[in-house]
C-alpha cells in the first residue's frame, strides 16, 4: 500500500495540472495529474502535501481544505486536499517536476488523458468537485 495526498489548486474556477515526464521510471508517464506524492517517513498529510506542492509548482500554501481519502483498486491510499489561490499565487508557481502544467475546468479534465485513479475520483465526486471549483 502506498500512502500519498494530491490537491485541487483552484484558480479562477479551474484545476491546476501537471503533465507527468514520459519516463518508463515512473507511474502513469506522459499522463495529467494533480500536484501532489507520497507521504515519507514522519511526515503528517500535510507535511506531505506541502513539500510536495513546494516542490512541485513553488507553492507555499495558506489554507489547506481536507476533502476525504480515498482507496484505490490499485492499494494506494490517497488523502485529497483543495486549496483556492489568487492572482498574485498564480503569478508565482513555477513548474519543479513533469513536462508542463496548466489550469484546465473540470469538464476540460475528462477529456484529457488522465491518470485513471483521477478519472475514477472525478466521475464519482463531480458534483462535490464543482461547489469545490466555484
């Protein structure tokens, strides 16, 4: 089982992706994806959640909202997170990690090629997603 958390960055009603690298070394390569990772070793959740968005897109963030943790068939555990952030946020991300990102809407999101645990976890959620996005 491998433990993690991803976020829902939201910026003016849309959710930041990242375009993961297409390398054989990793997970569901060349796929869109959430900001987010594993949990180390004596990290809580938010830790976790706030390295790796550090990392990943140079976010320090304020105002984490929990949203719910999810198994999936796969046996990873994720926790969900969203957070909203302004203009001048967004001025300041910086992509750390994958091919590039990009703030898509929701229904924007299901036509890309997505992780399949997102997916998943978009179709089952979407309403409790767009309250979320508002």
């Amino acid at each position: 089982m491998q433990a993690g958390v991803d976020a829902f960055v939201v910026w003016d009603s849309k959710i930041l992706l990242i375009l993961r690298d297409n390398s054989t070394s990793i997970q569901n390569p060349n796929l869109w994806n959430l900001p987010g990772g594993g949990i180390e070793e004596g990290e809580t959740e938010i830790n976790a959640l706030v390295r790796e968005l550090k990392e990943e897109i140079n976010l320090t963030i304020k105002n984490i909202n929990y949203i719910d943790q999810t198994e999936y068939v796969d046996g990873n555990v994720v926790s969900k997170f969203w957070v909203k952030i302004d203009d001048f946020e967004k001025q300041q991300l910086k992509l750390g990690e994958g091919q590039k990102m990009n703030f898509f809407t929701l229904d924007a999101i299901l036509t890309l090629d997505i992780i399949p645990n997102l997916r998943s976890y978009i179709e089952l959620n979407k309403e409790n997603l767009l309250d979320i996005v508002k």
